[in-house]
C-alpha cells in the first residue's frame, strides 16, 4: 500500500483500487465484490467461499467488511420449519460511486482547511515583527 498522496498519483490504479484507497480493503475483498457483482442473485457466505476458494470463515470476513463499507446489502432469508439464513448482493454502481464521491468531496474540504491551518500557522511573519522581538 502506497506510504503518501504522492506516492497514490504516481502509480498505475484500475477502478477496483477505489475499494482499497476509500476503504482499506484488501485484494480478497475486491475479489469477493466482484464475484457478487458477477453472481445472477444474491449468495450465502458459503457460495461466495466456493467461487473464491477460500473457507467459509475467510469468505465471511471479507463479505463483513464489504457490509461495513457500504458496498453490500444483507437479507435474511427465513427456512419454513424456523431458522434463517443470509445473503448477500452488492448495491448498484451508482449508489457506491456516489458515496465514494461524498466521501472524496469531504475529504477534499478537510484538506483544504488543513493546508489553509497550515498557511495560517506557518506563514512568514512580518520582517517588522522580528525585528521588534529582537
């Protein structure tokens, strides 16, 4: 993962390095996105860890931390004799770029009253206000 902004522009990023850089989210996440994008219906946990070929357990973190992220939507689906299960499906595109773009847009408004902080904190003093310190 890049160390700095700079180091972010410099390298080559595809669409699916939004989910890391916003999120955090690491490769088996975009894996796991992506299989649910491709699926015809939402999948339980245990589907989803068959098509990445991983353990169920696996699979369920990366499926928990895209549903923290905002990319999915769970539903509980229940048995006719009592119990219950759950699946998974991603929300539209839309809908997550959109919150990628609020997000982005709040980040820029810190940024920019940071870097104002810092113009504020670290500007030239006057030389006649050095002069009369001194």
């Amino acid at each position: 993962m890049p160390d700095s902004m700079s180091d972010y522009l410099q390298q080559d990023m595809e669409c699916e390095g939004l989910l890391e850089c916003f999120h955090g989210l690491k490769e088996l996440d975009r894996t796991v996105f992506g299989v649910l994008v491709a699926a015809d219906g939402p999948l339980t946990v245990d589907e989803v860890a068959e098509r990445v070929d991983r353990e169920r357990t696996t699979a369920y973190r990366a499926t928990q931390r895209l549903l923290d992220a905002g990319f999915l939507r769970k539903e509980q689906v229940n048995y006719e004799n009592g119990g219950y299960y759950h699946v998974f499906e991603p929300l539209a595109a839309d809908e997550v770029a959109d919150d990628m773009q609020r997000l982005l847009n709040d980040w820029y408004a810190k940024m920019g009253q940071l870097i104002q902080e810092f113009r504020t904190k670290y500007d030239d003093p006057e030389p006649s206000a050095v002069s009369a310190e001194r």
